[in-house]
C-alpha cells in the first residue's frame, strides 16, 4: 500500500475527529490546513503532523498549502466545497468532504469532467449523513428490480450526565444547523423533486431500542441530490429527530429573524444577521460533561420489486459512544475512504457521491473496526 500524505483542511470538532483515526490507522504523513497554528499546536505535536499555514478565502493560498498533498480532506464549512475543489485541481489533489447541503453537492457534481481530465477523484458528501446513508441505500437496492422508495431517519439519544448544559448545544456546525432549520428541503415525490417547508413532516417514529419514539423532520440534505439517479428511486426523503427543547429554541431565533441570511446597517456597519448569530452561539457557554454516553441509529429503509414481488430492506447503522461523542460517525468515514484512494480501492476518476465508488464491504469492515456497527433487517453485517 502506498503511505502517501493525506491533508485535512480545517481543525474545528470534525477535523480534530478526523486526525485522531488518521494517526490511529494511517501509516503516511498527515499535514494540518489552518489558518492559526497556535490553535492546533498540541494535537499537532500529539499526532506528529505538519502544519501549514493556509487561507481558505484566497485561492492560492490552498493552491500553494496543498502542493505535495495526494488527498485532500475538506472538513470546513460547505460553501467553500467548490473553491477547495477548484484548488485541487490545479494542485494536483484527490479531494473528500463532508457535503453540500443538496445545493452545493449539484454544483459540485458539475466539476466531473474536469477531475477525469486530471485524473482525480472527488468523493463529496462523504460523511454519516451524507455518506453512510448513500452507501446503505445503494447496498440495500442491490438486486432490485426496482426502487420504488428510499427513506432515511436518523435518531439519536444522550444518555450523558452534565456538570454543565449549554443553553443551546449541537453536534454539528451551528451554521450548518441553521441552514437546515431555514432551507426549504427537497424531496423527491413520485419522481419529481418538491421543495417542502423548513421542520415540516415532524410526526413521531419509532426507533429500535433505546432510542425509541422520536419525531424526525424534513431537513434539506445532500442525499437527496443523487440518490434519485443514481439509484432511479420513484421516492426518497431525508428526515432527522431533534430534541423537543431544541427545536423551539431554534424555532424562537427564526420567528425572531435572526436565521435571515441578510445583511442590516447597524451604526453605518453592515452585518449579516445569520452570521452575527453563529458568532453569538459560540460564545455560549460549553456543555460539561461527567460521562459521556451517546446511541444513535442511521436508518435506511429501501422498498421495491425483486422478482415480481415487493420487498423491504431495512438497514441501521448503530453507535454507542461510551467517553466520546458519537461524532466519530461522521468524522471516520473521510479518514477510511481518504485511505481507499491511496490504497487504490477506489481507482475511478471523476467526481462522485459516495454510493456510486465506495466499495460497501470493505467500508463496513473498516467501520467496525472504529465500533460501528451494520444491521440488515436486524441482522448484524458486518
């Protein structure tokens, strides 16, 4: 296998997730994107990575940090994807990330003559939710006739004891989430795609244990910018539970106009409302825990014809963290397939969602290694 040198752009929760299975796994050299050194110092003496200095908002800046660099791990915020793509072409640099948000997943997918023309792979929405759910629907429609629908649900469960609550916490980027809670999300009804109201569709479902009953809402996501194709599913939907208590708080900054991507003069200065509240919130005091333990299910559920007769595949990916956060979903899964194009598991050029290149099996094994686990109708897989 070749070692080679594998870069992650952007040190913030996810990346740190994501060094942490690269020094675990990977034999090669890892080289840390930031814009502040200082800030990652320890977990870059911790982890023996170079740093390098890079400004994400100027484009030659990445051109010149990513020289030298085989892939490229894009573990920054989504609507920097193509830019960071761009870059990589002109580097030289396979390309990962985390996805797109359905908008900027289409506009990614439109490089892929160029990639090919490089000889280079994208991977992009690669990800749990994108990424995991995308491999799972492509497995369970393996052998199908037909697809007549694919629904994703995802629930999650905290079971941790707190010295301390954040009066409003979330596992993932707080501007990610608020797009979420502001986009209209797409869904794709009898083979058109409809755009529905933001939290519409919050009806309750039922979980396996011990998550249980949960109220999952339409959020607008990547999955639903190529599973419809590439898999000529007649339906598919993303939806996600959040706590009760959250959503009305986030529902209480929206009603108060404060998600407005919009900018308002406030004493001759102008200041984008949604990103003058992403600032606010991470100045929110941390949640503190005592003991962490976390359960989530991402379930995929793929119903059509085989051999003239309906047939319903359900498949969960199951995690139970005990003394870390279950964020180790998402953040793995970049690691592993970073790993497959250097090892040339994946050989295809081009840009592509992950259920079109990732090898299923050879993912799954690798995700049991990190503790999580594939179930086929109950039945563990992997």
């Amino acid at each position: 296998m070749k070692e080679g040198v594998i870069g992650i752009l952007g040190l913030g929760a996810m990346g740190q997730i994501i060094a942490k299975d690269l020094h675990d796994s990977f034999k090669g050299k890892v080289v840390y994107l930031v814009r502040n050194p200082s800030s990652i110092k320890e977990i870059a003496k911790k982890y023996r990575a170079e740093v390098r200095i890079v400004d994400i908002s100027k484009p030659e800046s990445l051109v010149k940090a990513f020289k030298g660099i085989d892939v490229i791990i894009h573990a920054v915020h989504h609507e920097f994807n193509v830019r960071v793509m761009e870059a990589c072409l002109e580097a030289n640099c396979h390309y990962v990330d985390l996805g797109g948000l359905f908008h900027f997943t289409r506009e990614q997918l439109k490089l892929n003559e160029e990639f090919k023309r490089k000889r280079l792979t994208a991977v992009i929405g690669m990800g749990a939710s994108p990424g995991i759910t995308n491999v799972l629907a492509k497995y369970g429609a393996q052998g199908l006739e037909k697809v007549e629908a694919v629904q994703i649900r995802i629930g999650m469960k905290d079971f941790s004891k707190y010295k301390r609550v954040s009066p409003l916490s979330a596992s993932y980027s707080l501007q990610t989430l608020l797009e979420e809670f502001s986009w209209k999300p797409a869904v794709w009804k009898n083979g058109k795609m409809v755009f529905v109201e933001p939290l519409s569709g919050r009806e309750p479902y039922v979980f396996p244990k011990p998550i249980g009953k949960q109220k999952p809402q339409y959020t607008i996501h990547s999955e639903l910018a190529t599973l419809p194709f590439t898999l000529r599913a007649k339906n598919v939907s993303f939806k996600i539970a959040f706590d009760d208590d959250f959503v009305e708080k986030v529902m209480l900054l929206k009603r108060l106009g404060l998600t407005k991507d919009e900018e308002i003069e406030i004493k001759h200065n102008k200041i984008n409302i949604k990103s003058f509240l992403v600032e606010v919130l991470k100045q929110l005091p941390k949640s503190i825990p005592k003991k962490i333990e976390q359960y989530e299910i991402i379930r995929v559920v793929v119903k059509g014809i085989k051999e003239k007769k309906s047939k319903t595949i359900i498949l969960d990916t199951k995690i139970h963290s005990v003394n870390e956060t279950i964020d180790k979903e998402t953040g793995v899964p970049p690691s592993i397939v970073a790993q497959f194009i250097l090892s040339n598991q994946i050989k295809e050029r081009g840009v592509f969602p992950p259920e079109l290149i990732i090898p299923a099996e050879s993912f799954f094994k690798e995700l049991t290694k990190r503790k999580i686990f594939i179930f086929q109708n109950n039945k563990r897989i992997n």
